[in-house]
C-alpha cells in the first residue's frame, strides 16, 4: 500500500483488533486516522457494558477521553495489549466482535 493510501477497511481493523487482544500479532496497514479513530471510540465505548471489573470500565473511560481528544491507532492497542488486564482485553475482544456483527447485518457468526 503506498503512502498516499489509506486502508478504509472496517471490517479488517475489527478483525485485526481481535486478534491483537487474542495476544496475535497481526500486519497493519496505515488506516484512515479518522475511520480508525471512530471504530475505536465505538469499540472503547461497547466494552464498557463487557467489562465485569470497575477498574475495566474506568480505564476505558479514559481511553475514550483520550481517544476522542488526541486520538488513538490501532498500533497503540497493539502496544497497550501487552499490559492490560484480562478483563479489559476481553471486553474489547467482545465490543470489536459485536461491532462486527452489526456491519455484518447480523451474518456474522462466532465458531
């Protein structure tokens, strides 16, 4: 992909966020900053009603301040995975799946 091109694939960075909290390493392409700043503001904020700890919900809120003022990557989840919590992993893993079932119309299916 050259650098005048931006990936607008949705579907791939939910996949790749999976992966990522899944503890998967996983090849990024550059996307969009604005398409990967809202998949991530709607992926931060479906894993609060995921999230089973207190300390879980808190840390995405902040995640979501600081993602809706400065933004976020993909990359810096890739970075931040090494050192979250379980919970907070899978409540990711869980909000990116369901945001994908939503794009999907509900085709989608988990094995």
């Amino acid at each position: 992909m050259d650098n005048s091109t931006k990936s607008t694939d949705s579907r791939y960075l939910l996949a790749a966020l999976i992966e990522i909290y899944r503890g998967n390493s996983v090849p990024l392409p550059e996307f969009d900053p604005d398409m990967e700043r809202n998949l991530l503001l709607d992926v931060f904020s479906t894993a609060i009603s995921f999230a089973r700890l207190d300390e879980s919900r808190r840390a995405l809120s902040e995640e979501i301040h600081k993602c809706s003022r400065e933004g976020a990557t993909v990359r810096e989840q890739a970075d931040l995975a090494i050192t979250q919590i379980t919970d907070m992993l899978n409540s990711k893993m869980l909000a990116a799946a369901h945001l994908m079932k939503i794009m999907d119309g509900g085709k989608f299916k988990l094995s």
